[in-house]
C-alpha cells in the first residue's frame, strides 16, 4: 500500500459512536413505539429526488444549502432537505393506494449544505409525523396529544407545547390593518426572544407606526390561564369565529386528557415564514430555553398543491432527533447505553470454544446478551477487555471445568464469585445480577 | 400554483409504502436484536464522504457507478456505496476511542448508480457485522453462527450456509501452477451456476490446460459430507496446514452447535475479487437458489490499511435487506404487516373527541394500538375506512352512551357486538379478541 488516505469526515458530518447510536435506537424506538400505539404508520422515500420535484420549477433561494448535481444519466437530482417535501411529492403520487385520513411517521436522514457553525450538522435526522386528508379540531388535537406523549415516554422533564393560531393572527393582522406587513412582522415577532421586546417594538413601530405595534405586541403576549389569553386573542381580532372556537376545543380538550399543566396558548408562536394555516405548535424544554422548539408543525391546507390537483389539508408535526438527543444528554436524560452485553465467557483454551459458545447460547436463549471471547489470550487481557466495555458478569470455564459441566461465575462489578455452578445454575444467577443492577439504574 | 410538476420518483428508487416499511421494521428489529444478544454494538456513519476516502487515490474503474459530485465548498465528495469502506476509514480514525475486539453491526442506505435491469435498486439498505482487531476459529466460527441465528430468528426455511476458505484455494492454485490466474479462475468458478460446469471447464482448459481445469473442477466439487469434502481439498491443496485445521475446528464446532444441518463445506466458494483471505461465506435460501447467496462475507487481513499503518485484522458479513425481504415475501415468510392498529373509536358527535381521547388513551396504557377518527363523518365512511386498513375491533360511543359512560364494541371481523359496556370492559373484551387473533395467526 502506498500513501496513507487521511481518515477523514467531511465539515458538518460525525459518525456515530456505538454509545451515541444506542442512545439513538432507544430514542427512536420509544417514538416509534408511541407512533404505533396512535395508529400512525411508516413510510419511507428516497435520498435522492429529482431537484425539481425537491425545489419546485423556480429553484429559489434555497438551492445553496441543498446538495444537487447531476448524475450519470444527466439528470439534475438533489438529495432531500426535509421530509415534508417528499411526503408531499408521496402522497401525490400514492393517492390511489392509500385510505383518507392517511397517519404516517417518517424517521430519516436530510441533508442541507449549510453554515455548521452553531452546532449544526450537514446530515441530521428528522423524525415527521402528520395526519393529511382532514381538517378537523380532532386531528389538530391528536397531533398535541401524541407530541405530549412522545415527550413523556422520553421522560423529557419539564415540557411546554405552545401553541398559537396563523388563522387568527391573520385576521387580526387585517383588523390592525397590517396585513401587507406579514412577514416582516413575523419575522421581528420571531426575533422577541433574541433582541428583547424594546427592540422588536422598534422594528414594528418603523413598519406598521407605534399604535398599531403596540397592538401586536399586546397580541402576542399570553395572559396568566389559557382562557383569559383566548379572550383577549379573540376580541383583538374581532371576536368569535370557527378559528377561535377550535382553539376553544382544543384547549377544552387538553385539560380533558389531563394536558393543561403543558398546553400553553402562546400567540407569539407564528412559525415565521411556513406554509402553516391553522393551529401551530412549538415545543419547549422548559431547563433548557435557549435551544428554542424541539417539535413544531402546524396545520396546512394543501400539502401536495405542487404535483396534484388535488386537495390535501393536513397536520403534523416534526422533531429534530439530534437536537433533542443533544438536549436529553444536557438534561441528564439519556438512558445510559451500557455495555450493550451482559456476560463475558472467557476463553480459558481455545479447543473449548465449542463449549463456551454452547453456554453463551443457552443464557441467550433466555434473552441474555452474552457473548464469548474470541481467542485465549490472557486473562488480565480478557478482564481489561471487560472492564473497558463495562460486561457486568463473567464466566470461567476451563479444561477441569468443562470436564464435569460446570463454571464458575464472577460479578465483575463486586468481585464476588460462584464457582461448580451448572449451566442452569449460572444462567440463573446471571439473571438474578442483572435483575438486580436493573432495579438499581431504575432507582438511581 | 402554476404548472403542476409530476411527482416522479428517480429510475432506481422506490417508495416504502406502509405495508412494505412495516415489513422492514420487523426485519430490521428481528436482526437488531440478534445482533444484540451476541454482544454486537451499533454504529453510524455519513451517507456523503470524500471521494478520496471512498475510492483511494486512484480512483478505479468502480467511479462510474458511485454519486460522485462537488459541494458548494468544492469538494470532491460522494455517496457511500457500501458499509465497508466507512467502516474501515472509521476504525482508522476511532480506533483509540473503542476496545479490541470490537463488534459492530451497521444498517444504513447505500448508493449506486448502477444498472437497474436486473430488478437492482440504486438505493438499498446494507446490514454488515464483523469482529475487527482478531484472527481467530472464534470469530469465524462466531460469524458463522450469527449468520445462522439470524436466519432462524427470521424463520427463514431451508437455509444453506456454504463455506470455504480462501487461503486453502491460493495454496491449492499454486500447487497447480495456476497463481498468476487466480482472477480469472475465480471468475470463471463463480459463473458456474450461470454457464454450467462444461462452460466453465472450457474456460479454465483455455488458461490453465485440460488437467488442471480437470483438476480444478475436482477440488471445487462438494462431497458426500463436509469431512470427505475437507479432506479432499486438504489433500489437493498439499496436506494439512493451520489453515485446514482451522476449518475443521469450524466444522467441529458447527457440529456441537447443531448447525451442521445448515453448514456445508462448499469450495467453489470464492467471492470472486474481493478482499478476503480467509474463511468465505455464502448463504442460500434452497427453495429459491436462483436469487443467489442473500449474506456474504469472509475474513480479511487488514481492514484499513488505505488509512492507516495499524493492522486490523477482522471478519465479518453482509445481508442485502432489499433481496432478503424480496426472497422472504416470495416464500410467503414475510409476517403480515397487518392494519398497524388494533382499535378505532368511532366519532358519533365531534364535541365528544375528548372522550373518545379518553377511550383510547385508557385502552393504549394496556398496550393496545388504538385510534380516534378524526371528524363526525357519516357511520359508513368511518367503517369504510376501518374496512380498508383491516382494523378489528371499533367502539362506538354516541351521546348517550356517553351519558352514562358505556360504550358498544363491535368485533368488525365477526359482525358482531357488545354492548353498554364501561370502559374497562371495553378494554378486557378488545384484549380479549386480539389475543384469540394473535393466536390464530400464530397457528396459521
């Protein structure tokens, strides 16, 4: 071999380390697990997309952060940059297969080629939930129901789910008479938390004149109950409709499956520059403000207007797995990943590693992860080995032992042994450690 | 919205429907927990690397069915096209952080731009797992019979696992005076299932001449048992050596183990130019031999040495998911993916919703999957759908029934009802028919 090849990443890329990757999995089993119980359903598309299927005819202003090129065949592709996008260009093309109101999830790796300086990554995972083919407080409610769950099976301490109305801030916007302003007003609304509410009054003010700011920002202030803070939303906008109504309902609801110690009407929640016309949400790890949401969405009414004309209203919501994954670790809440395997048989002599993998599988077949080392090395070698990965038990089974079915059995963790154990006898002083230690993390 | 764009997927990939993505869970899960029990831990890496890192320095003939493309930054970069070289730039660059021997398992997408007339993706899910850092029978062996669990816990019927070794079949070549054809042998002998044996013998007599093709075909032919068959490349390879010692420790071993059923010693297999030098692998499902080996591997020297000056030794497989779930679902193995939801609460009047939250939060806190249809749409559309996700069991709960907090529940398969049940009834009873279905489908 010639010239060593630097091990390189690419900037904004990592590889996941075997800890990290089964604090991954637990993750996202505990999601799927709880997706499943509401009866959503899995799908899932390509990387790769033609680029304007990704990016519309246009383009746009997105095309620098997204990966595009051209492949062998001359065709202009581009790898996904969220999963809402292809879910669309999916339920276009899938219509026909499906049954209405149609519950999928979607955990998947997006790509965006952009600026990696405050902590992003270049490849992330997103993890996308939503309900389309129906537009009904129901479904509005289900997505705040099912992300408060999502949250307490993480055992995510301290959660809050704001949640505002695009409808009605629209409305309000035309009474104030600032409707043409809607975005520059969503995006200094978006800012308050950054620059302070003095200056986003400034940058209002500069727009739409002082009067007509300090509206807003009475708008967008929650009052102290959830009632009190609908009230004042619904009179600054000209007073009950099927919007406010809903949010009526949703709210009613919440209280009903006991959510109202999280549910939060927040009017200054307006998803900035989304295509979200309903209901929106965002979710806050109430330790940890500064990361901003974990798990927005919102209600759209047309999800697939670019490639059908047909109608699909929709609502969902989406959480950034890496974000939540690092904030778990800072809450302390990440259950610890462990070894990752149970029991160590040690390989006393290599022509006894037959027997040693009969052991091994026996206390697998009782769900123990067990596994045998695979070469007789020395035993300090084969300890230090455990040691490193942290394998709680033991078992010792040389040529005497093995002679007359027996083994001895070490607790790594107290140094304590058994020895002339049978298999069975092992196994299930095995199992009683484990049981033990389990009990203990689970108290800790 | 202007001009519609079609929602086309790129030639080469596929969408995964609910059912299909259901499937691929359980699989996935299936081996993820296999790997597990035998101490094998997860890791991650980038989809996108340098090409550099990917192909070397040269680059090859491989470049022109990679996603090779510049970045906005100017690099040269790519997509992976296999587990293997990540793996081995990983181990370069981690090796300080992990313990030897190290176990890993790795699913993930893997990307080539290939051909796709053969029913071949451009996007598939690879599933690698290898023990680095070890030249040892035991993890050979320990491969070997992952390989097997893996198949059993998928209850995959009829699997043969073939063997041979890779180092045996150099010293036989030389023995030969065939070296210097080694590559062209192995090509010709893989073909033999393709072109037939005579096919094959003509090509070999054009390299090597008609005694030594004679000679080949000999070595290449099981025997009646895997014993007569080590003996006999033993002997055309020049007599007994570590090597073929080794093998028949494996043999041995796969014995004690109960695999010798399954394991066949098969030494026309040579996994054509790949990098092994020991121990090879293949896996046939036998009712459907014409697929072609669905998990593949072998022992390699050195894992790494395009990154690095340390030797890594290591062994390991692979399973190709797309060709294990297509093989699957054509010996009907495949488990029903079902309707992914076990109950559906009606909704009889939409100020109920909360309610009927309540009903299905209650039923999925004893683990049952339940939904709440989203809009108080007529009765025969909601058991429409339910028909056509094929969900079992409903509960309908009008105002009265609300009333005095009963509900019926309706078995959708059988027609039939109970009614005025509580709620805990409700629950016990929809148990209950889940149950005797699970078991009928168990039995089935």
């Amino acid at each position: 071999m010639s010239e060593i090849i630097p091990p390189r990443v690419l900037k904004g890329f990592r590889d996941s380390l075997p800890e990290h990757e089964i604090s991954r999995k637990h993750i996202q089993n505990v999601l799927e697990h709880t997706f499943e119980l509401y009866g959503f359903v899995p799908i899932d598309t390509p990387v790769l997309e033609y680029t304007e299927v990704l990016l519309g005819k246009g383009g746009g202003d997105t095309d620098k952060q997204i990966y595009r090129f051209k492949d062998n065949g001359g065709r202009d592709i581009a790898m996904r940059f969220d999963l809402t996008v292809p879910f669309a260009r999916f339920m276009a093309g899938h219509g026909a297969e499906l049954y209405l109101p149609f519950k999928r999830y979607h955990m998947g790796k997006v790509f965006r080629g952009e600026n990696t300086q405050r902590g992003r990554y270049r490849e992330f995972v997103q993890c996308d939930f939503d309900i389309v083919g129906i537009d009904s407080a129901a479904a509005d409610f289900e997505i705040l129901l099912l992300m408060a769950r999502c949250f307490e099976n993480l055992e995510a301490p301290d959660v809050g789910f704001h949640t505002a109305h695009r409808g009605v801030f629209t409305r309000f916007l035309a009474k104030l008479g600032a409707a043409e302003h809607s975005v520059e007003i969503m995006r200094a609304v978006d800012k308050r938390s950054k620059i302070g509410e003095h200056e986003v009054r400034t940058l209002l003010a500069d727009r739409i004149g002082e009067t007509a700011a300090d509206e807003l920002l009475a708008y967008i202030r929650p009052q102290a109950t959830n009632e009190a803070t609908l009230a004042m939303i619904t009179e600054l906008a000209g007073g009950e409709d099927n919007e406010t109504r809903r949010l009526n309902t949703i709210l009613e609801w919440s209280e009903k499956l006991g959510l109202s110690d999280r549910v939060v009407l927040d009017p200054s929640i307006t998803r900035g520059l989304d295509y979200y016309t309903g209901i929106v949400y965002e979710t806050f790890l109430r330790q940890l403000p500064e990361i901003g949401s974990v798990c927005s969405g919102g209600r759209y009414n047309d999800l697939a207007s670019l490639y059908t004309k047909q109608h699909i209203p929709g609502v969902g919501s989406s959480i950034g797995l890496d974000r939540l994954m690092a904030a778990l670790e800072e809450l302390d809440k990440l259950p610890p990943a462990g070894a990752g395997v149970d029991v160590l048989v040690l390989c006393m002599e290599e022509r006894l590693i037959g027997r040693y993998h009969e052991i091994a599988e026996h206390m697998r077949g009782t769900g123990i992860r067990a596994e045998v080392y695979p070469e007789a090395k020395k035993l300090a070698a084969q300890f230090s080995y455990a040691e490193k990965r942290g394998i709680p038990i033991g078992i010792i089974c040389g040529a005497i032992e093995a002679e007359s079915s027996v083994m001895n059995l070490k607790n790594l963790e107290t140094r304590t042994s058994d020895d002339q154990l049978s298999l069975a006898e092992a196994t299930q002083k095995a199992r009683l450690i484990l049981q033990r230690r389990s009990h203990q993390n689970y108290n800790a």
